[in-house]
C-alpha cells in the first residue's frame, strides 16, 4: 500500500483533537487510539471528544476508535503521536509489535523525560524506525484556531524531503498550509524551547512587566534557542523561519498557550502544584526546563532565560528576585 495508507492518530487531548479533524478533510477513515475506553464511549455517543475541543463535531463512522495501542500498531501504517511527552513511555510500554517499519510523525512539542531525547531521536534509537521515516510537525498552530478553522501554518521536518511533501498531502486544506525543511531536530528543539520561552513570558506578565520588557524577553528568547540549537544540531537555519520565531511568538503571547498561562499563575504566586491543578493541562515547558537544562550540561550554552525559568520552577527561588536578576543580564 502507497504512503500514507493507514493513519492512525495516537492521543486524546486537544492537540490530537485537532490533528484528526485535519487529517480527515484528506482521508476517508482513520484509527484512533485513545488510552481510556470511557472516553471512547463518551466521544462515539456525543460525535464529539467529550473533554477537548468540545465544538467540533466528527462523523465518527469515519473514525476506527480503539484504546489497545498493539491492534493500531498492527493495522496502521502512519502513526501520528499526539499525546504530551511525560506520558509517552506509559503508552509505548504497553507496546508489543514492532513500529520500525511505519511511518512515524511526531506531533509532540515536548522532550522525553529521564532520557532527555527529542522524538524523532527517540524513534529511532529505542524503537528502530529509520530517520527516512520520521517527521516532526511544527509552526504556530494552536489547536483552538485549528478548531475553528482559522488559516495556520505547519512546518514538517523530514530527512527524506520527498516524503515530507507527502505528508504535507495529508494537512494542506483550505486553512492549513503546510512547508517542509530538513532541519528535523532543529524545529524539534525549538519547540520544546519555545514552551520554557512562553513560561518566562508569563511569569513576567503575572508580574506585570509590561510590553516593552516582553519584546526584550522575546528577542533575546529566540536568540538563546538559536545558541542552542546551533551547540546541539549544527546546521544552517534560518531562525527567523515561522517553525521557529513564529512558534515561539504565538506561544509567548497568545490566549490560547498554556505555558503562558502556567507562567502567569507562577507570576502571580501560585505553587507549581497549584498552577498544575487548576490548569487540569500539560504545560509541556515546566517538563522541557529541566531535561534543556541538563542536556546543556554537556555544552555549556549561555541560557539566562531557561536558568531563570529552571531555578524558579525547580529550585524554588522567588520569581519576582530571578527575574529581576534575569533583566540585568538581557540586551
């Protein structure tokens, strides 16, 4: 069977939400795993997920549910994860067929924890999928606005360019636009940064910096990630790209970002416990600090805004001290 053959969309929360009412405006059916059968039930009697994104509605008869990751693994050929990083190996473990023979697109804009990996990286260490067959997408692309089919754009990275075109084939529709690049790793840590960026530009609005501060913030935010990914992936990029400044921009800013409003709680004086309970979210940045922070133990990268972020996250230092040293060191 020709790419993509089977797609199946591997999580249950807005992000992969959104990922499979993208990809059925090109596909006649999908699978879709999801780790609880409740919400299973729940979705295919509502036509709806009846936890994320609740107002877009799905012709579920299109739609193979399924919450046993070995039977997706069997009968799919595209696998998109879509779920948050810290609870990626919980689903792999269960695991028993072998995925090196898929096309794998990772969706996750987040690090694997203990091991600090990127995705695509993991893949293809732990689970033997060959680069040729892993994509990362990235680019500004809030699930909500992709709900309401506001026009966004997406960045896949893919070594094999030809193929990475072919996956755009399965996104591109009348407000989805999609590009392609070879800088895999690249856009994959740039979007684990850009969530520690966004946490940094909410606790600085939780405690009322004002705009001219955050476009200080920013502009040496997207510096700081250019730093690293040029210390960990050596590459000619252009950082300027939306993969990269866009992402970051529409995650420090905007409404819908939920490192952001993670960040402004902390600003405000929540505990990270109590930031975590209200928001009932994943805030994939407050997991990225701390694997950014130890991958950079080995290169040694000049980072003032993911140690503020770290030491204010971690080691519990005041946000309002950190920052205030955070903005002597910032040009």
């Amino acid at each position: 069977m020709g790419f993509p053959g089977t797609v199946a969309v591997m999580g249950g929360g807005s992000w992969a939400t959104a990922i499979a009412k993208m990809v059925l405006s090109t596909q006649p059916e999908i699978m879709w795993y999801m780790r609880r059968q409740e919400q299973i039930d729940d979705f295919k009697q509502q036509s709806r997920n009846p936890s994320y994104l609740t107002g877009v509605k799905f012709d579920t008869s299109r739609i193979h549910f399924t919450s046993k990751i070995n039977e997706v693994a069997t009968k799919a050929d595209t696998l998109i994860f879509a779920m948050p990083s810290p609870f990626l190996k919980n689903h792999l473990k269960k695991l028993r067929k072998p995925i090196k023979d898929k096309f794998v697109i990772s969706a996750i804009k987040g690090i694997v924890p203990d091991e600090n990996m990127i995705m695509t990286d993991f893949f293809h260490q732990c689970y033997g999928v060959p680069e040729e067959n892993l994509a990362v997408l990235a680019g500004p692309s809030h699930a909500e606005e992709v709900a309401m089919e506001r026009l966004s754009y997406l960045t896949f990275g893919c070594k094999d360019r030809e193929k990475g075109k072919e996956v755009c084939k399965l996104f591109n529709s009348h407000y989805i636009i999609c590009n392609t690049t070879d800088d895999v790793q690249g856009i994959e840590i740039g979007s684990v940064m850009k969530n520690i960026m966004a946490i940094a530009a909410g606790i600085c609005h939780g405690l009322k910096y004002g705009d001219n501060f955050q476009a200080v913030l920013i502009s040496n935010a997207i510096a700081e990630i250019k730093r690293f990914c040029n210390a960990v992936y050596p590459l000619q990029r252009n950082i300027d790209d939306s993969a990269y400044l866009g992402d970051l921009l529409v995650t420090s800013y905007s409404k819908f970002s939920r490192n952001r409003l993670f960040g402004t709680m902390i600003g405000k004086g929540y505990s990270v416990k109590a930031a975590q309970i209200e928001m009932e979210m994943i805030a994939e940045g407050y997991y990225a600090a701390k694997c950014i922070r130890e991958m950079n133990d080995n290169y040694h990268v000049v980072m003032p805004i993911t140690d503020a972020v770290y030491n204010i996250l971690y080691n519990h230092i005041s946000p309002a001290i950190e920052i205030r040293e955070l903005a002597i060191k910032l040009r």
